[in-house]
C-alpha cells in the first residue's frame, strides 16, 4: 500500500477528524479560560491582596538604561504575576479535563454493565 493512499484511509477514517474537532474546541476552550483567570478570578483576588494586578508583578533583574547612542534598553524583569496567571489558567483547564474523562469513564463503565447483563 502506497503512503498517499495509507494516508488517505488514515484521514478519512475519522480519527484526524475528531482530533481536529478537538484542538479547535480546545483553543476556544483555552481562550475562554484564560478570560475567566484574567478578567473574573484574579482582579477579586487582587483586590484581598491590596488592590495587586498580577500582570504588573515582576521582579526587575537589570533597570532600563540608555545606550551611548542614546537609545533606552529596556529593563530585564522576571514576570512572575503572568506566571502566576498561567499556573491558575492550567489548573482550571487540568480540573475541567479531569472532570470530562471522569465523565467519560462512567458512561463507559455504565455501558460496559449493561451489555455483560
């Protein structure tokens, strides 16, 4: 069997396409989480912490200085905040898939003893 037409028989078989579906749901997945982290979660966070904006906490590793040319270099900080950001984002995501195969995981066990009645 040549590549192509081993490829094709992959592509067409369904699996590509319920991968695609799912990178695609994902990405919006992601995108709505990470609105629900930044614009619902932590502002309410950082309010309790005395008014922080976690995209604001860095720590400067070097200040900004100008060159003998007289261009301004930037400053090298350790952005933390946005860290602290994406641990939370990963977090909501890993419970909300935890949740789905836990789901999944039932519905296959409720399946699985009806059939072997």
């Amino acid at each position: 069997m040549s590549i192509v037409k081993e490829f094709q028989e992959f592509a067409v078989k369904g699996n590509m396409i319920d991968m695609a579906v799912g990178i695609i749901i994902g990405g919006a997945f992601g995108k709505i989480v990470t609105s629900l982290v930044n614009d619902v979660i932590m502002p309410p966070i950082g309010m309790l912490l005395g008014k922080v904006d976690f995209k604001d906490l860095a720590l400067t590793l070097k200040g900004a200085t100008v060159d003998a040319a007289g261009a301004e270099v930037a400053a090298v900080k350790l952005n933390y905040g946005m860290f602290v950001q994406n641990v939370v984002d990963f977090l909501i995501v890993a419970f909300c898939v935890f949740l789905l195969v836990k789901g999944i995981n039932s519905l296959r066990r409720t399946q699985e003893a009806s059939v072997a009645k």
